[in-house]
C-alpha cells in the first residue's frame, strides 16, 4: 500500500480489481502479427486501467493450426513474441495472461503465460487434453498434470513452471489469481477449484473453444456455477474472428461473473477485436469465504491445496487513482432492476411469507388471526399475506380480525385507507379508539399532555404503541387467536419500534425478513399479478402513496405530519448500508463509497421497474456519510437488544435476517466506535 492515503474515490482503496478479457483478430499461425494485435489490446486496457487482462488460448500462434504447433520456426516465434510482449509490459502495468505453445524438456505444452512489469511471472501448462469429437490435443501437447516446482526457461527468462501456480500481488490486497485453460473447466474436478481452496479470489480461463449451437449457454452456466462454488470471480476468454474455420467456427465469447453474477459479456461473432471490462469485488469475495464455514471444510477434505501450491509474487503498483466503477450496482440491491427478476423475487417473497404463516397458523390450533391494520405499507403487507394464507388454507377471510386503532395523530386518509383495505378483503374489521385510554394512563403517569400541553415526547408515543399492542394481544387472547406482526427488516434494523409492544412484539413477526424498499414492490406485484384485483387493487395502489409515518405526534402548524424518514434518514439508503454491512461485512468506508457510486446521480444506472419517476432521488457524499453515520451508531450501539428479543418470522431475502437465532448474533451492549474511525479516517478532506 502507498505510504498516503489513498483516494477515497480510488476503487483499489475500496477492495477491487479492474478485469479484462480480450478477444483480439486472430492471423493464423502468425506469431508476430498476434502480438501485435495483442499488444494493441494491452494498450487499449492499460488506458481503462486494466489489472488483469485475459487473452484466448494459443493467442500468440492461434489454435486450429494443427500439426503446424510442432514447427520450431512457429514455436520460435512465439518466444520472439513473448519476449517483445514482457518488454512493453513495462511501462503499462497491465497483468497479461496470453495463451501460447511452450517447449520444455522435449515436449509441448499448451500454456498461459503470465506477463508484468517486463518479467514473465509464470508459465501454467493445460492440464486436461481434449482428445473426442473435434479435439487433437493429445497429439501436439503434455498435460501438466502433476507438475509443480519447476522452471522453465523462455524467451530468455527463467520462471516458474506448472499447474501448482497462485499469482498474488504485493501492493494491492486481495488481488490474487489462478490460471486454467479451456478444457480444464470442462472436466469434473477443475482446476481452478483446488486454485481456490488454495486463496485465488480470480479465475482465469483462457480459451479457444469453437461455437456450435447451444455451447453459449453452456460456457455461460459452467462459469457462473464455477465462480458462484469457488467463492470467486471467473474470467473467461474464447477465440473470435480470424481464427481457422477449416472445420470449426468460433464466436469469440468472453465473460465476467463474480458470485455467480454476470459482470460483463463481450459481442460474439464480432468483426472487431473486443475487450471487456469489469470491476471485481475481490473482498467481498475474501469476507464471503470467511463466513462460509463450508469453503474451509471443502479445503481441509482436499488435503488444504494451499501446501502444494507456489505463490508467484509481484509488485504491481496501482495508481489509486479515481478510475470510477466499472460494474453493475443497484441502488436498491434488495430489489432487482430487471422486470423479469423482480417478478421471481416477489412471487418468492411473497409465497415464503405466506407459506410461513399457514404452517405457524395450523400449529397454534387457533381459530383467529389478529392483526393491526393502520393503513401504511407494512400492517398492509402483513394483512394482503395472512387473506391469501387463508384462501390457501380454504378458510374464510373472516378468519382474520383487523383492528384499526385510531391515537392522537391518525391521519383521515390512513384511517381510510386501513377500513378500505379490510371492507375490500373481507376481514372482520372493528375499530377501537386509544385515545381515552392513553389520556388516562398519561394522566395516571402526571404526563404533561394530560394537563393541556404539547409535550410530545418518547413517553407520550410510546404511551399509544403500547396500547395498540396491548389490546391486540387480550383480543388475542379473548377470541382464541394470535398477533401477526407487522414490523420489517429495516426498523429492527434501525431499532425503529418499541421495545416490547408496537412493530416489535407479536406472536408471528410476518414481515421481520422484508425490508421496507421491497414492501412496495411486493404490493405492486401483487396487483400486477393479479393476486389481489377490483377494489382490492385500487386500495393497495392508494396505500402506496402514502407517507411513511408512525402518525403518533399531532401535525405540526403547518399542517405536515410526523414523518419518519425526516428523523431517521431515508430507508433507500438504510437499506443499501443494512444489505452491505449485515451480507457481507464491508466496511463503513467503501460502503460510503458504493452508495455514492449509486446514488450520486438520478440519471446514472438502472432503476427498478414501475418506479415513480417522482420518487427518484440523488444523494451527494456528505448526505450519504450522515446517514451512515446515524446507521452504525443504531444498528451496532442503540438496537440490539431489541433483535435479541423479537418473535419467529421467516427469512426472506439472502441478504439476511436479524434474529438471533439466524444470521446475525451481536452483544446488545457494543459500541459503534471501530465502525464509526474506520469511516471516518477514509472520507476525503472537507
């Protein structure tokens, strides 16, 4: 690391590396016309910022040239080639992978060679030899099976030699990476996978592989389940345009996944040389592995590949410079952008919900469900769940007991919306006014309000909470039912619900995995897949509307009512540091970072579909930092003990649950402190 803090807009600070994969034209069996096309791919990466760069298999003499691999004058040349290569990879600090035909020892091997600085780092012959259907290799080429702790000498260096190869830099944390080469990824056992036991976070694949119809899709899920098993990123190059079509064809594929997640995919049968690039997230790769207990028993069943492993070190001095951010980032990650995804997502969630509450409900051997019904988004949520569990389980929707219970603030539209909703779905729905018994408990207590002042105070909102779950509750208990909850994700969270009574305490806490940016997708989806329609539909879409609101302090002289988002910060960002931090352990400092990637412009990245163009917002980096802030010191210092006493309720989404009996067991008297430096210390000078 540089002696200097480094940029905080810098994306090597923040625990990436920039990967390209390039599929170059191809002259057949022409060494020196290939470097020079490979050359000019570098180029064009070193002026993105590339660190990694992945070339197809045999790029330097091309791959369907068959007997001619054994020709010294072409293996001659290659060496030639490689030599001119290490040499301009000098001054543009791109790490270069390049397929090639190596001598060593009286034999052949089909390699990758690893370029950096102006030093060839390493040389990783194929392991797997394809030799069905179309493939010959067996004829040209040794496998490197077995072979470790060796050398090999070429284009007039000596460096190491064999498939027991782990590249690492010395400067930039977590930039490791394993090389296998076409065929390998094919077999059952790759060897990538003993690559990543042994520490690569990167995988590279350097390929020709020729298209015939269908193989797209094949090379597609082989990386995507390759990088999502090994905890990894996969990059993968093929052979495009130039390549020898006497009897095959190629369509020059290249990819990115990271988690089993596209990155980045170059054109197929492009005319034109094609270079893609993507921004690895290499630790969240290492922090995943960390909580993923499995990864280091699947290491210690292999006999911990790591001792038979060389790490090839090297110096590869990033610049730190801001070179923006070169992935897909969604502002909202519990919520897909693509229509498609947000469809599955929603049907998922919804169907776990409900299912949830069918087999909690048939367990308690109850004859009613009572819920709270106030007309916001999450009682709404929990009310749409328990009526379709109901049809599932052939019961009548008046199985269900909505209660609305009016305080000092219920808003006219809200108390609208909830008797609606109810009369629409065909609940049981009564109402009970809390007002005379919070004014005699406040003046039990000498509250200043009972006596004519507005005191709103903690006592005076918590007075009404209490109270709306202290009668649901005797009801309960009175007509042989139990609570469904209402709170979400995002308030436990944010410890936004009060200890013991409110959104906190139920008998089934419905909506404790959901996080309050996926309650009104969730809705909508349900409209639009016609789970609830008529009346229903037109309520549920007035819902949506509505202000998020606790409604227990009056509105204010101007008429504005309590609004939880003007006190708390936005649950749009909430959400994204809840996903970041609580999935997969990433600091505060790039966590700022990440959010200011998404959030610095409306118009820069996708939006979810059907999202209200009205509601689009932007946040600059001191907004982003201030709420972040108000999110550590709640989520690790003032909320815990809460989430260490809350009710059953199914988890939702892979970015995580709160309950202590799931994903997330934390002391309820920490500190936020660590967090709070960490953050701190990264920020820019103000």
């Amino acid at each position: 690391m540089p002696s200097h803090r480094p940029d905080f807009f810098a994306l090597h600070r923040h625990g990436f590396v920039r990967v390209g994969v390039a599929t170059p034209a191809v002259a057949v069996a022409d060494p020196e016309r290939n470097a020079a096309a490979i050359l000019q791919a570098m180029t064009r990466a070193a002026g993105d910022g590339v660190d990694l760069l992945i070339f197809p298999e045999l790029a330097l003499s091309s791959y369907a040239i068959d007997d001619l691999l054994l020709q010294d004058a072409l293996l001659e040349g290659v060496e030639r080639a490689i030599e001119t290569l290490a040499a301009q990879t000098q001054a543009l600090g791109v790490v270069a992978l390049i397929g090639a035909p190596i001598r060593r020892n009286g034999r052949v091997y089909n390699c990758a060679v690893a370029l950096a600085r102006g030093k060839i780092l390493g040389v990783v012959p194929k392991t797997f030899l394809p030799n069905y259907r179309e493939y010959y290799e067996k004829r040209w080429f040794a496998s490197g099976a077995g072979l470790a702790g060796l050398t090999v000498e070429v284009a007039g260096q000596t460096a190491p030699f064999g498939a027991d190869l782990i590249f690492a830099a010395e400067d930039l944390a977590d930039f490791t990476f394993h090389v296998e080469i076409c065929e390998d990824y094919w077999a059952p056992t790759p060897p990538s996978t003993r690559g990543a036991l042994a520490g690569a976070l990167i995988l590279c694949n350097l390929s020709a592989s020729n298209i015939v119809i269908g193989k797209a899709d094949d090379r597609s899920l082989l990386s995507a389940a390759q990088s999502m098993r090994c905890v990894a990123a996969y990059a993968y190059s093929a052979a495009g345009a130039g390549e020898s079509t006497t009897d095959l064809a190629w369509d020059g594929q290249g990819s990115i996944h990271e988690l089993g997640e596209l990155l980045a995919q170059s054109e197929r049968f492009a005319r034109e040389p094609q270079l893609i690039v993507a921004d690895v997230d290499v630790q969240r790769l290492r922090l995943e592995r960390a909580r993923f207990g499995t990864f280091n028993d699947a290491a210690a069943f292999a006999g911990h590949p790591e001792t038979g492993f060389r790490t090839v070190r090297f110096r590869h001095q990033p610049s730190f410079a801001d070179l923006g951010l070169k992935r897909p980032l969604r502002r909202f990650p519990y919520v897909p952008d693509t229509p498609a995804r947000l469809d599955q997502d929603c049907y998922e969630a919804f169907n776990i919900q409900v299912h949830g509450l069918v087999r909690r409900f048939e367990a308690t051997k109850g004859r009613t469900m009572v819920i709270g019904v106030s007309g916001g988004l999450d009682s709404t949520q929990a009310l749409i769940v328990a009526a379709k569990a109901c049809d599932l389980m052939g019961l009548p929707r008046t199985t269900i007991l909505g209660f609305t219970m009016p305080g000092f603030a219920t808003g006219e539209d809200t108390r609208a919306n909830a008797w609606s909703l109810m009369r629409a779905l065909g609940v049981v729905a009564e109402e009970i006014d809390i007002r005379p018994a919070a004014k005699q408990m406040l003046a039990d207590m000498d509250h200043p309000f009972a006596r004519g002042e507005p005191v709103y105070d903690i006592a005076f909102e918590n007075v009404q909470a209490g109270l709306r779950t202290d009668y649901l509750f005797r009801l309960a208990n009175q007509r042989n039912g139990f609570v469904v909850g209402t709170g979400d994700l995002s308030e436990l969270a944010l410890g936004w619900c009060t200890y013991g009574v409110g959104d906190h305490m139920s008998h089934y806490a419905i909506n404790a995995g959901l996080p309050k940016t996926l309650i009104q997708h969730l809705i909508r989806w349900t409209v639009r897949a016609g789970e609830f329609r008529g009346a229903t539909a037109e309520v549920l879409q007035a819902i949506l509307g509505t202000e998020i609101s606790p409604e227990l302090v009056p509105a204010d002289a101007s008429g504005a009512i309590q609004s939880t988002q003007s006190k708390i910060g936005p649950y749009e960002l909430h959400d994204f540091f809840l996903f970041h931090i609580l999935r997969y352990g990433l600091p505060p400092s790039k966590v700022a970072f990440l959010a200011w990637r998404a959030w610095a412009e409306v118009e820069g990245g996708a939006w979810p579909a059907g999202f209200p163009e009205e509601e689009r917002h932007a946040y600059d980096l001191p907004t982003i930092v201030r709420w972040l802030e108000a999110f550590i010191t709640r989520f690790f210092a003032t909320s815990q003990f809460k989430r260490s006493a809350i009710p059953n309720g199914p988890k939702i989404s892979s970015g995580g649950a709160l309950s202590p009996r799931g994903d997330w067991r934390a002391p309820s008297d920490g500190l936020p402190d660590a967090w709070l430096k960490e953050l701190r210390d990264a920020l820019p000078p103000r």
